[in-house]
C-alpha cells in the first residue's frame, strides 16, 4: 500500500505530515509506504491513498484513490481515526 502526502509546495508540512501518518501506522501495527509532494507533482504520482490538508487535496480529483483530508496536520489521533477505516 501506498500513501502519499500532498501539500501545496511539497516541502516542510508535508514532510511534517509524512512523519505524523508513519507514527499513525506504526501505533495502529499498519505498514505502508509513505512519501510525500507537491500537488502538481502528485496528479501524475499513483498511490492507494492521498492524504492532506482539505483545500489541497480535494484538488487532486475523484478519479484517484483514497482521498482523506486532515483538519490538523499534528493530530496522531485525526490521522489515525481517518486512517484506519482504509488499512
């Protein structure tokens, strides 16, 4: 399984967030692939889920996998809950 972080600029919230969906999946025993990006750059990336912030990710468009949008990217517990249900 993939996962891939989207943000604006592919830089330091993504990164950020990349951390946080690996301390999710280890917390809920999950193993996945994890990377992060920009957003023009994850419109050509394939991964089972994309995760983000909502104004970002929403702009990928419903024809990818997975869509889940985080309200607070440093929430464990957000991640988890809006992850779990697709592991």
């Amino acid at each position: 399984m993939k996962i891939l972080v989207v943000c604006g600029n592919g830089l330091g919230s993504s990164f950020i967030m990349e951390l946080n969906v690996k301390k999710a999946l280890a917390e809920l025993g999950k193993v996945a692939e994890v990377t992060h990006t920009d957003l023009a750059s994850a419109k050509a990336e394939k991964a089972d889920i994309y995760i983000g912030a909502e104004d970002i990710v929403h702009q990928l468009g419903e024809e990818r996998g997975h869509i889940v949008s985080i309200v607070n990217m440093m929430s464990i517990s957000e991640i988890k809950l809006k992850l779990k249900s697709l592991l």
